[in-house]
C-alpha cells in the first residue's frame, strides 16, 4: 500500500508584550528514506527572517533562522507533500551475543539512559525477569512493548513535554512522547540500542482521499536488530503509509519542532496546528 500525503504544520509563538529579537531551530522538514520520497517541501518563516539549512548529526534537515525587528507573533509554517509505503517485514533474529561491543561502540549514543528515558526502578524490576525469559532480543522488545502498551493508558494533556518517562510509568499515563521515552529506556537498559523517531501521523486507518484531517505531531521507535525496525508503541503498531519521518536523534530533545530563546519582558504562548490530506 502507498500513499501521498500532504501536511501543512503550523507553529509559533505570541508574545505578550512583544519580542525585540528571536533565535529558533526549526525542524519540520520530512526525510527522504527508503520508505517515504519527499516531493515537495518548503518552509515559510513570519517576520522575514535570516536563515540557514543544514542536516544536523542525526540526520534531520534543520532551518535555523534569526528576527531581528520587533514582533508579537513568530509564525513557522511547514508545508510537505510526500510518498508513503507500507514497511516491508523485517526478518528479526539477531542473538544476544550478537550486541556485541563493535555494535554497541556504533550505536553508543542510541544507549544512553538519560533522565528523560531511564526505567524507573519499579519498572526496572519488571524488565529483569523479562530480559531473562527473551531468547533474543526481538523477543525481549515485543514483551516490552506489551507491557508497556497494557500498563501506559493515553491521555492528551496528561503530560507534558519536560516530563520523564519514569513520572509517566509512576503515573500510568501519558502522550506518544512518553510511550517512546519508555519504550527506549527498557530497551537501552537490556543493551539494546533504540533510537526517537518523530513526525506526523495521519489519524484514520482508511484515510479519504481529498479529505484534510486534523493531524498529529507523533513519535515512535526504531531498535537495532541486524538493521533498524520501527514500532508505534503508543498504537502498538509497525509504522506505515500513514506515518511521515521528520526527525530522529537519543530523545524528544534532539528533534523538537521548534526551539529557540527570544528577548522579552512578558510571557509568550505556544500555537501548533497539523493538517494531513491523502492526495493519492
């Protein structure tokens, strides 16, 4: 199955009393991999600014741009038209002993146990028993998963973008972004390298042609198993047509939408609003 979606993204800031002068990162622009084609994509900044594109470490396109006149709203509008397909099965079946130090000296960075995505040591205690019960470690991520999937309930709101996944798994709830930090940390903490993919998904599993959707800012995983394989924990979903890959990197940090410090003496307020239309 293929699909071509387009995606609209729009974001900002308003500021209360103003900004003399902003700094940001933008990164909304899709990748071109083996399962998405980028057709189309351009990036439309208000008030005009100084830019600069560049592909950063992980691999994400990256807009970075300055304002230097007075504003009150700093709008980012991201527009994409890409080629989807649905993800051909992988075989899984690399042994424990094949994590090997050449793989983890590789993949180091997709080990860490940061803050943001180390297991709580409630969680820790579960996955040990799981870990020794996994014959390889695709068994290992599919038991995690559905612990993860049975215990996390999805609630908008219930968190927020600074929140942990250990204070989600205390809570037992969260949004995608906490279902990717704890899938990550459990596999991390079984040495198993997994890495944050964010984008967009298209919300419906029978998407209308023509039909503009309100549509998601979504996050999923990629562990390594002999090569990269993508789950939608917080779906309990292989990724497909509908999802769009914009970024990847350790965490959230690594590929937030847009980041940046501005000059102000009130407050600011964010806005986002995603639309997705299958054109094919």
């Amino acid at each position: 199955m293929t699909m071509q979606l387009r995606i609209k993204h729009t974001t900002g800031y308003h500021y209360e009393k103003g900004a003399m002068a902003s700094f940001n990162e933008a990164r909304m622009t899709p990748m071109t991999t083996s399962e998405q084609y980028v057709l189309r994509s351009r990036l439309e900044i208000s008030p005009t600014p100084w830019s600069y594109e560049y592909r950063d470490y992980w691999g994400t396109t990256v807009t970075s741009f300055e304002v230097h006149d007075p504003h009150t709203d700093l709008t980012v509008v991201a527009t994409s038209i890409v080629d989807t397909q649905e993800v051909p099965p992988k075989q899984h079946g690399i042994g424990w002993d094949e994590l090997s130090d050449d793989v983890k000296d590789e993949w180091c960075e997709y080990l860490e146990l940061s803050d943001w995505v180390a297991p709580s040591p409630d969680l820790h205690e579960r996955l040990v028993p799981i870990r020794a019960a996994s014959e390889r470690p695709n068994d290992y991520a599919v038991a995690v998963m559905e612990l993860l999937h049975s215990r996390i309930a999805y609630v908008p709101g219930s968190t927020e973008v600074t929140t942990s996944a250990a204070d989600a798994w205390d809570a037992r709830t969260g949004v995608c972004q906490d279902f990717a930090h704890l899938s990550l940390g459990a596999l991390r903490d079984a040495g198993i390298p997994a890495r944050y993919v964010s984008g967009y998904l298209h919300p419906s599993l029978d998407p209308v042609l023509g039909e503009t959707v309100e549509g998601e800012s979504h996050a999923w995983i990629e562990w390594w198993d002999g090569e990269w394989v993508g789950w939608d924990p917080t779906n309990a979903v292989a990724p497909g047509p509908r999802h769009v890959v914009v970024a990847k990197g350790r965490d959230y940090g690594d590929s937030p939408p847009l980041r940046g410090i501005f000059s102000t003496s009130g407050g600011s307020d964010l806005f986002v609003a995603v639309e997705i239309t299958r054109l094919r």
